[in-house]
C-alpha cells in the first residue's frame, strides 16, 4: 500500500466518485508510533504535487512552521499566507490543500491526537475546531516556540539513542509543550482570552456529533440540561456567535465540504445533513450563503462541477 507524503497511507482502491479523501495516520517504520516530524522538503518527496493540491481530510493533526520562503495553505475554503514565524494549525477533520511547497522551507510535526495524555488534550484545546488556524506569535512566544521545535525535532531524529518507550515518552513531553505553549500565546496587557466555559465546550462537542440528526437550539439545551440563553450566552462568550447561528456555520462548513470536495448529489447531500428533502436544504443553504448549492458547487469547482 502506498505511503502518501503527510506520513499516511493511501487507500489501494478508490470509489468512482470523487470524495474527500480521510487520510489516516502512519509512522514511518520503527518509530514511535504517534508523532513525525519532517520538513516540507520530506513531503514533497513523499506526495506528488498532484495529490498534495487536492483536497484531504487528515484525522491527525498539522503543525507547520517556516524558516525561510512562503506557503499559500487552504483550510476550510480559507486560504492562509505563511511568513517565516507563522504557525499553521491543521485539526483532524478540517479540509485543506498544500499550496507550493516547493518555495518553503521549516519543520512539519504531524501527530495523533491520543499521542498526548488527556491533560495535556485538555488545556491545549486540541479538539477546537474554532481555534485560530494561523498564528504569528511575538518576539517572547516565537523564541519559546522555536526552542520547543528545535528539541522535539533532535530527539524525533535521535531514535536508537534511548530505549524506545523512554524515546517516545520524551517525545509526548516536548511535543505537550509546543501544543501548550502555541494554545496559550500572550495576549497584549488588559487584553486576556477567556477561557472556554464547560457550558460552552460541551455544546460543541454535542454538536459535532449531533449537527445531521438535529439543528434546533432546544434540543441541544435539552440534551445537556440548558435554557436556549444559556448556550447562547456561552457561544457569544467564547466565539462571538449566538447558539443558533454556531448550529447553522457548522452545517454550512459540511455542505460547503460535500459539495466541494465530493460528486454527491444535492439530493444525497441533504439526507446526510438530516434535512427532509432537498428543497428545505437550497434553501437554507441559499439563506445563509446567497447561492444555491448547485451554484456553490460551480463557483468553487470552474469546469471540473
């Protein structure tokens, strides 16, 4: 089975229609398994450009830093412009494409989630697929963050120096203080990010798993024991939107991503997304984005829709 450069392996057999491709994680052979590091370099020469321009969703987490050169990388029909310091942040189950990776040069640390112990999980709000996905630290961070890179990636390549399970436990340690420290950048004096609040962290993660069954503001409150303004309260506190507008932005991200990335009808589509047929789905993608989903589909797609 092929080995696809983002430290994976590709599926032998591939369906008809176009999908997007979900790439699972794979250590390279006789390493811990969890964690790679590499440079772009290393990935080219793994993944042809053809299938790195493609679109991919990774169950494993991205991180990418620059030393020197640019990159253009797309997630979630978003695309961002990485500078030598910037960090990419790529979680499991968002869409992305490579630009050139050609014209970059840094570090990519690609990692399973489980890899790190929970705690570590936790105050790193590694499962947040709200987090900013680019960030350029300042002076303080960028040189605690470059320290923490150049650590983890020696001892990525000092496998054999160490008894294998001591190797990876220094690993999972370096590798929690890069995630910690890139979580919790500094904030200007008088400018403090709040916390997510419990009430908050579990509506997302009762929505990510309910979005296609449900998406009424009531049926999550009574789910998890709230009133309607108490999630609200909690969704406008940590990411600026009130609970039903959060509900809508992550059924129109998946729409967005199936008609984007996939060759399923609008028709299927809309049974996926739990909505009754696919007239109630046109318009409800046409409320909330002023194009039909056909007409999404093409704006995004040229020719090849």
């Amino acid at each position: 089975m092929a080995r696809d450069r983002s430290g994976s392996h590709s599926r032998s057999r591939q369906p008809a229609a176009r999908g997007i491709p979900e790439i699972p994680f794979a250590a390279p052979p006789g390493t811990p398994a969890g964690v790679e590091v590499l440079s772009p370099a290393d990935l080219q020469r793994r993944v042809s450009p053809g299938k790195l321009a493609g679109p991919q969703r990774p169950e494993f987490h991205h991180l990418l830093t620059l030393t020197s050169g640019s990159l253009r990388h797309t997630v979630d029909f978003t695309g961002y412009s990485l500078r030598p310091g910037s960090w990419l942040w790529v979680r499991p189950g968002q869409v992305q494409q490579w630009g050139d990776v050609t014209r970059a040069e840094g570090t990519l640390i690609l990692f399973r989630q489980d890899f790190l112990d929970q705690g570590t999980a936790t105050a790193a709000r590694v499962e947040d697929l709200h987090a900013p996905v680019l960030s350029t630290p300042g002076a303080d961070d960028a040189e605690a963050l470059r320290i923490a890179e150049e650590h983890l990636t020696r001892e990525f390549h000092a496998l054999g120096q160490l008894p294998l399970e001591v190797h990876t436990a220094a690993l999972r340690h370096l590798l929690s203080v890069l995630v910690l420290r890139l979580a919790h950048l500094a904030t200007p004096v008088g400018s403090p990010v709040p916390e997510p609040d419990e009430t908050y962290l579990r509506f997302r993660d009762a929505l990510e798993t309910g979005f296609t069954r449900t998406r009424r503001v009531e049926d999550y409150a009574h789910m998890l024991g709230y009133s309607t303004r108490t999630l609200s309260r909690a969704t406008l506190a940590a990411v600026g939107l009130g609970a039903k507008e959060f509900i809508d932005r992550r059924v129109v991200l998946e729409a967005k991503r199936l008609l984007a990335h996939s060759d399923r009808t609008a028709a299927r589509i809309a049974d996926q997304l739990g909505f009754v047929n696919p007239t109630q789905f046109s318009k409800y993608f046409h409320q909330r984005t002023g194009q039909s989903p056909i007409g999404f589909r093409r704006s995004v797609r040229g020719n090849d829709a």
